[in-house]
C-alpha cells in the first residue's frame, strides 16, 4: 500500500497551502498586520474564501451553529468513522498570517490533492472563527460551543463597540438559539490539528515538524498585598509595611520556583502599585500571577508553594496577602493511538522525532475532552507570534503535508482493518472521488 501518498507533489502543495494563508491574510481589520476578529467583515470575507476553497476540493461546505466552516470529504465503506482535522480563523490585533490559518487551509490542500482516492473515513476539515477570544474575552469560543461546552449566558455578553456575541453569531451565518448544543460525535475518530510552533525548540534544534504530547494546564490569578502607606522620609526602615517589598519577594520567588522544574512556566506580567508616588512607602500592589505545567497536580502542587511563599513573605514584612483563582484549565493530554500514528508518520517521512508540549492553549484542548486528539506542530522560525513578523518556511511545510499523508495512510490502514466489508486497497487510486 502505498505510503508516500502526495509523492513529489508535497513542495508544490506547501507552496500553494502558505500562498492560501497568504490570501487570508489580506482580510484584515488594520492596515500593517492581522486582526480578523470574531463578528467583523474581515473575518466573514475569509470564512467565504476558505468555503470557496472547500467546495473546490470536493467538500460538502456548511456553518454550525456558532458560524464555524465546516466541510466534509466522504470516505468510502460501511460503518466509517470521522477524522475532524481543523484550526482557527480570527487572530489577535496585530497578528500573523500564520497562526490558526495554516492548520485550516492546509488540510483543505491536502483533500484536493486526494481527489480520486478513496479513505476508509471521512475527513471534516474545521475553520473556527473564535479561537483567540480577543473581542468577547473568551477563547476558543466555537471550539467550545460545537462540544457541547459554552455557557450560553456568554452570547449576551457584548464588544466594546456594543455588539453581542449572539448578534456576531448571527453574522458569521450561524444560529445563536442553537449554541452550545453539542454536535453528535459517536463515530468520531479523533482531531487532528496542525499549527505553528508559535515558540522556538523546534528552531533552535533545527526541526522542521514536532508531535505534541500535551497542551499544558494553565492557572490565571490576582494577587493584592496589603501594607501601610506612609511618609518615605519620616518612617523607620524597621517600622515600614511596605507591600511592595513584600510583592517583589513574591516575585523573586515565583521565578525561582519554575527554573526548578523544567516543565513549569510562571510569570507575574502585571503589577498595580498603589498610590505609586515617588514619597509614599507603597500601602497596597496587586499582581497577576500566570503559572502553566504540563501535570494539572504539578500545577496545583506549585501554587500551594506559591500561595505559602505569598503569606510568609508577607507576615515577615507585616503585609496581608488575598489569593484569588480568576480562571484554570486543566491539561489536555494527546491520544496515544493517534499520537503513536503521526509519529510513525514523521519517521517515514525520514525526520528526527521531537516530541514536545504546546505552552499555548489551542482548539485542541477543547476538542480532546469529546474526542482522540493529536497536534503537529511545525516550526515558528525565530519563535514570533502573535505578531505581524509571524514567519513559516515552505521547506517545513513540505514535511508536513508528507507526514500528514503517511499519517492519513497509517489510519486508513487502521480503519480497513477495523471495518468489515472496507474497501481492501484504501488509499489506491479510484475513478470516481
Ligand atoms: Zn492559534
């Protein structure tokens, strides 16, 4: 059976699926750089586009309820089972041509260069159009929404310019009175989703694909040191209640904390000190604290050091210390069925095997609570994104349309196997596709 399925066609694809995220890129809400958020024009002219390209790869095209492309390539055989493969449309202001739109358009390149060959499954390639939550404050809003998942209280939340989620809904082609209703995944086979790196292990080991084992979990909460304000010329250095002192501490020891775990990241990224005047020993800081692992009980083991470093590094400066959870999400762990496929995939494809965790949240983790999920990341060179130097080279966009092929070669084989009365050659060339 046939392995390297797009032959020496893979440069040639990669060169059309970056031309594609190219295209996509001139919908966009400014002038220098990507901003397609979700409910404005520049995102619905590039849902039409990606419809456009799905019809001409011989996709069934359609909206769900919350707006998101759908198109599906039929495979052939009884009793097959769904491949959903996919990423994200809209990007955040000031954005790249790269993130989310390669794992969308890419998939679509790969269903018309399939054209005549028939699958053991079918292949229901997804373009979500809320993934970044950058205009309602919620992520991977669509994501969310086809499994079954979002809070339906959300659609009457509203823009800056007034507009609400359910009026954006609407927009996009989708129904706002369907939201949320879970889509019907009994013959799922799993997700599949390609996107960039958006970070620099891969450039820096010179790797153009690497297979995710997991999307970290990830904690977001607010801190507030209490102390006393007072005169900074009149106050003993011993009689001070400086809260800012006390949150530097805090701060120092966040840092320590994750360079001794490799797999931990922890940063505080805001810090509002109160009354912040040049003669005032500071009364009161409150912070954001941002801490992410792999292991959700690693996670939660770290904050209990934190939150224990917090209170006694205050008591020693006479300074209160609040602890508030803003929002959590546990880790999603990659499926070792579909995982153990890509990479065997990536070995065929004669590249070294690297097997990473992605920092970012993605679509992805949404998709693994309802479903199998794997990630193929491919290399961000210089590690920018989420902004407008966002850069992706052909060359290892070449690797993945091959890996992709040997992936999709590997579960046709898997899925033959699993259905009785499949057709025995998938993946040989048919007349009708
Ligand atoms: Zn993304």
């Amino acid at each position: 059976m046939q392995d390297d399925v797009f032959g020496g066609r893979t440069a040639a694809l990669a060169a059309e699926a970056v031309a594609r995220c190219h295209a996509l890129g001139r919908f966009s809400e400014i002038e220098d750089g990507v901003y397609r958020p979700f409910g404005r024009q520049s995102l619905e002219d590039a849902a039409r586009l990606v419809e456009r390209w799905m019809a001409d790869a011989g996709l069934d095209v359609r909206r769900d309820a919350f707006g998101t492309v759908v198109g599906r390539r039929r495979g052939v055989g009884p009793g097959r089972r769904t491949l959903y493969v996919g990423s994200h449309l809209d990007t955040v202001p000031d954005g790249g041509l790269y993130d989310g739109a390669l794992g969308v358009v890419l998939p679509i390149v790969l269903c018309k260069a399939l054209a005549g060959r028939a699958l053991p499954f079918d292949l229901c390639v997804l373009g979500f159009l809320a993934e970044e939550g950058c205009r309602f404050g919620a992520g991977c809003m669509s994501a969310r929404s086809l499994t079954g998942r979002l809070d339906r209280a959300l659609l009457e939340r509203t823009a800056p310019d007034g507009t609400t989620l359910a009026e954006a809904v609407r927009f996009h082609g989708g129904q706002p009175e369907r939201v949320g209703q879970a889509a019907d995944f009994a013959r799922a086979l799993g997700y599949v989703e390609v996107h960039i790196e958006q970070a620099s292990v891969l450039d820096r080991r010179r790797h153009s694909v690497g297979v995710v084992e997991g999307i970290v979990g990830q904690s977001r909460l607010s801190l507030t040191f209490t102390g006393q304000a007072d005169h900074a010329g009149t106050t003993e250095m011993g009689d001070r209640r400086d809260a800012l002192c006390a949150a530097a501490d805090f701060v120092l020891a966040v840092e320590e904390l994750a360079k001794a775990d490799r797999e931990l990241f922890a940063t505080v990224g805001r810090l509002d000190v109160s009354p912040n005047a040049n003669n005032v020993i500071p009364g009161a800081v409150s912070l954001s604290l941002d801490v992410r692992h792999p292991h959700d009980v690693a996670r939660e083991v770290a904050l209990s050091a934190l939150a224990e470093a917090a209170r006694a590094g205050g008591g020693r400066r006479g300074v209160s210390v609040g602890w508030r959870i803003d929002g959590q999400r546990a880790a999603a762990t990659c499926d070792a069925g579909l995982t153990r496929l890509l990479v065997e995939a990536v070995r065929a494809a004669g590249v070294p095997e690297v097997r990473l965790p992605s920092r970012a949240g993605h679509d992805a983790m949404v998709m693994a609570r309802v479903m199998p999920m794997a990630m193929l990341f491919v290399r961000s060179p210089g590690g920018l994104s989420h902004h407008p130097d966002e850069r992706l080279d052909v060359a290892d966009v070449a690797v993945a349309v091959d890996v992709m092929g040997r992936f999709f070669a590997r579960l046709a084989r898997q899925e033959a196997a699993r259905v009785p009365g499949a057709p025995a050659s998938p993946y040989e060339e048919t007349r009708a596709p």
